[in-house]
C-alpha cells in the first residue's frame, strides 16, 4: 500500500519523538535516579536502601549497641519492621520485630492524640483553660493558674525550667498523678509565661489527669482501648509498670565506667506514664507512623482523630532557636524549628520532619516522619546512644531523598569523641577548683536532720557509722553517702552507681552559725536534666544546728 506525500511529514515527526522518549528513557538509566524536587514523591516504588544491613552493623558496633529495633515506612507501605541484635549482653535471645522497648517521650504524641480525640468530641477544647476541666490545678502564678490552656500543656512553654519538677518522677518515685498535680503549685517558673521554651514532663503528667477527669478513662486505658488497639499495636503497653511482666522485651543497658553493662531492670511507677511510659516494638510503631502519616487515618479508612485535630498536633506553637550544628553534623542545619503538641517540627535538607527522641534509663529511641515523600523512620534501642538513632536515620532518610553522600557513622564517631574530651575538661576544671584542706563549719552531727522542699518534700540527712548521708524520702534509689568536698559543700555519692546523678549539696548558715538551706547542683553537665537539684531549695524542719 502506497502511502500520501501528505502523511510522511506527521509520520516522520512522531517517529523522531518516539525516539527521543526512548533515549531520553535510556539517559536517566544510564545516570541513575533523579533528584527530588521539594515536596515531590518518589516515581518509583519504594525500596530499601542497598546498604542497610551493613549500615546497621556498623551504628552498633561503633555505638556498642546490644539491641536495636527498625521500622521504616514509606507510601502508605511498611518496608521494614525488624530486630537486631541481643536482648541482653551476655545472653543469646535476639531481638525480633516483636520485642518491647521503653519509648519514654516518644508516649508525649499518644497524649495529644488522646486529647484530640477529646476535641473532636467537643469534650474538650484545645485553648481553653485547663481549671475548666481541672478546678483544682493550680501553677505558681495565680495568673498563670488561670490562663495556662490544654495546648500549653503540651508544648513547653509553661514558664517552668528544663525538667523542672522531674524528680517527682524519676528515679521510681512513691508520688501518684494525684500528688504529683497537687505540687506542681509549688515549683517557681524560671521564665515568664509563653515565652520561652524549656522541655518538661510535668505538663504532660498534669494532661493525663486532665483526660482522666473528663473521659473517665485512666490514661493507660485510654490510650490503649481507643488508640493502640484501633491502629493494631497488638504487642504494646502504656505503662513502664508492665515491662517486667512481659516476655518478649529488651534489657536496658548504660555505659557505666567505661563499658557497656545490663542495668537492673527499669522500675518506674505509673505516674510517668502520659510523659513516657510506653512499651513498643518495630511491628507496632510502624503502623503507629502511617497512621500518623496519613493525617490520623487508619487502615480501614476510619479516622482515629481527626485531619483538623493532626494539623493542630503538628503546627509549631511554640518556636525553639535554631542553633548552628557541630562542625561534624553540618548537613543537619536547621532553617526552623520548633514544638507542636508532642511533635517536634523541624526540617531537615529543606524538607518538613515531625520528630521525637526518647530517654529512660538503658532505653534511647527517635521517631521520624516526613510527611511530604510520605517517609517514617523509628530506631528503639537498649542503650542510651543517641548518636546511633541518629547516625541511622539520618543515613536511611538520605538515601530517599537522593542526598549527597554523607557518612553519618563516622560523623557521630567523632561527634562523641569530642564530647568525650569535653566532659573530661569540664571534670578535670570541677575538681581543680575544689578548695583543698578547708573543713565544715560544723561537726558532722549537725548536720544531720529532716530538710523539706516545698514540692518535692522530704530529705533527710543522717549520721551513720560516722559518715554522713543522704536520703531523698518519695525516691528509695536517691540515697547516698555526703563526701566533703570544701567548706560547707558536700558531694552525694548514690549507692545506686547506676544512676551516675552526682550532686553537689551546701549547707547555708545564718548568721547564728546554723543552718538555714540546704541547695543542690548537679555535680557535672553529663548528669541528666530529669535530676533537676538546681529547682530545690531544701529548708530544716529538725536539724541538730539548729
């Protein structure tokens, strides 16, 4: 068949562009996968990436990571939810995608989708005065008392210092949601109201009792009947109480005097839970982030809390400043960041994260979210590396986003090199200004009696067998010996070497010669914030120098 002059032009035209689709297709090939452009999704379907076995590897052995657990997600799919990894150093169990980690403030989002979950119902409403549903909350500042909101309870800027109040929680402590809610009254802001950010677990304590009151549900029951067993969290808990009696679960361990040893195991009372009492596994928190990822959508298209109420939990409320990163994380810098409702907002290479990172003892874990490739990371592990969750992630996360190579390994290696010689400095300066041959103003029987903070309560000095100590009355595992150190200050040496929470201890004299305060400070930077020393003020209720 003969074909028209006419149609040889068009025939022509479309068989050139055909090839140029062909070698245009041939190109990208050849060069490997595109760069994302912000905000966009990958076109092919998600893998992982090529390396991960041996990356993992080799974030625990440079960490001395006995145990990890790993999900990823990624377009409404679980890519990964497995273990790596031991149990307990010394023991052969392996960790599998079922075994249970202490979360500890990755619990704080379960809180604020618990209340969400209320604001939809029109139970509650996220800006109206918590002494609506609490009457009986009280904060320092009779003004605060009034204004403070549900939303400020979950965001960190109540006024309260870094941890403040964090002693009523750990170690164990004999003091219930109910007394706890009750002191808070007594803990002095550090700052003026809404005005600064500084991370507290307090707020998050007083939440729990808030979604007590008006669902009538104890937290733990709540979260776990209207939220973990709706997204499937078959294997989870909500509360640190419960991990001793579960089978399947991780050891904490610490590095303690120089290597990394099992601790005993984590014994927290129930009042932490609503900041961070929550057990869970790889398989779990999986689900839990496209649950998250999907605006609060559960698998079977129902809506665990709403679109409005996701967007509330995860808009910065209140602004955090942006510090320039440690020369060996550069490609970490932030452009802005901040703190939603249990969610930490950030970016990272210029795209929107939700995150958290968690802490108890022996017990570290981030979660990762970005929302705009539909990407979800969570790293549980059972020592406290923060360097190895984020050594990780960040690795995992770069791989998806078509990013510059980068070894974050290595970077957090010697990231923690340098905090290692910074410590030693900061110690070698702490007891090169100690004072030498100075004695106490008074013999050590004086010493000892009752002392009581006005929301803590509690500590007692004794004398025994000719050494002086000290124990803290809600926290049985705060007792220690008191080693003079110079003129009227002490060291609290904790029997429990565990807790390495050192403390400076003075005695105050009036101008009688008797004591009139007792302060304490945290004996170096590396002692946790939660020991919050700095917040008391001990007065003498029965004291011999008196």
């Amino acid at each position: 068949m003969k074909v028209r002059n006419s149609l040889l032009p068009c025939l022509t035209r479309r068989l050139l562009a055909a090839l140029f689709l062909v070698l245009l297709v041939l190109t990208m090939v050849a060069s490997g996968p595109p760069v994302l452009a912000q905000g966009a999704r990958t076109p092919q379907k998600a893998s992982l990436p090529p390396d991960l076995e041996t990356t993992v590897a080799r974030v625990m052995k440079t960490f001395e990571v006995p145990g990890l657990s790993l999900a990823i997600v990624k377009d409404g799919q679980v890519l990964l939810a497995r273990g790596y990894g031991v149990k307990r150093l010394g023991q052969p169990d392996l960790v599998d995608s079922r075994t249970l980690f202490g979360i500890a403030s990755n619990s704080k989002v379960f809180t604020a989708v618990a209340l969400g979950q209320l604001v939809d119902e029109g139970k509650i409403r996220w800006d109206a005065p918590v002494i609506d549903y609490l009457p009986d909350f009280q904060m320092y500042d009779p003004a605060v008392s009034r204004e403070i909101t549900v939303r400020d309870l979950l965001c960190h800027r109540c006024g309260l210092g870094l941890g403040a109040g964090d002693l009523m929680l750990w170690p164990a402590s004999d003091l219930n949601r109910k007394e706890i809610l009750r002191r808070v009254r007594y803990i002095k802001p550090s700052s003026s109201f809404r005005t600064r950010y500084a991370y507290n677990n307090i707020m998050f304590v007083v939440a729990g009792e808030l979604l007590e009151r008006v669902s009538g549900l104890k937290w733990e029951d709540f979260v776990r009947e209207r939220i973990q067993k709706k997204v499937g969290m078959e294997f989870s808990n909500t509360s640190c109480a419960l991990v001793d009696k579960e089978s399947n679960r991780a050891w904490p361990h610490v590095p303690l005097e120089g290597q990394v040893v099992p601790v005993k195991s984590l014994y927290l009372t129930e009042n932490v839970n609503p900041a961070g009492g929550i057990n869970s596994c790889a398989e779990d928190m999986a689900k839990w982030m496209l649950v998250l990822l999907n605006n609060g959508k559960l698998a079977d298209g129902s809506q665990l809390v709403s679109e409005r109420a996701m967007t509330e939990i995860t808009t910065i409320a209140t602004p955090i400043p942006v510090s320039k990163p440690a020369p060996e994380l550069e490609p970490a810098a932030m452009n802005f960041n901040g703190y939603a409702l249990g969610l930490r907002i950030r970016d990272y290479r210029r795209y929107k994260v939700w995150t958290h990172t968690g802490g108890l003892e022996g017990y570290v874990s981030q979660v990762w979210l970005m929302p705009e490739i539909g990407l979800g990371v969570t790293v549980l592990t059972n020592q406290e590396s923060t360097a190895a969750f984020s050594a990780l992630t960040n690795q995992i996360v770069d791989y998806y986003l078509r990013a510059p190579k980068f070894d974050w390994v290595e970077a957090y290696r010697k990231f923690n090199e340098r905090n290692a010689q910074r410590s030693k400095e900061e110690l070698d300066k702490i007891y090169a200004s100690r004072k030498k041959d100075t004695r106490p103003s008074l013999s050590l029987p004086e010493y000892a009696g009752l002392y009581r903070d006005a929301w803590y309560g509690e500590v007692e000095v004794k004398l025994e067998n000719g050494q002086l100590t000290m124990q803290f009355k809600h926290s049985p595992e705060l007792y220690g010996k008191l080693e003079h150190w110079h003129h009227d200050t002490f060291v609290a040496r904790w029997f429990d070497r565990e807790l390495r929470a050192d403390a400076f201890v003075t005695f105050v004299l009036d101008h009688e010669g008797k004591i009139s305060e007792v302060k304490m400070l945290p004996f170096s930077s590396d002692v946790d914030f939660s020991y919050d020393y700095q917040d008391l003020l001990l007065k003498p209720v029965s004291v011999v120098g008196r």
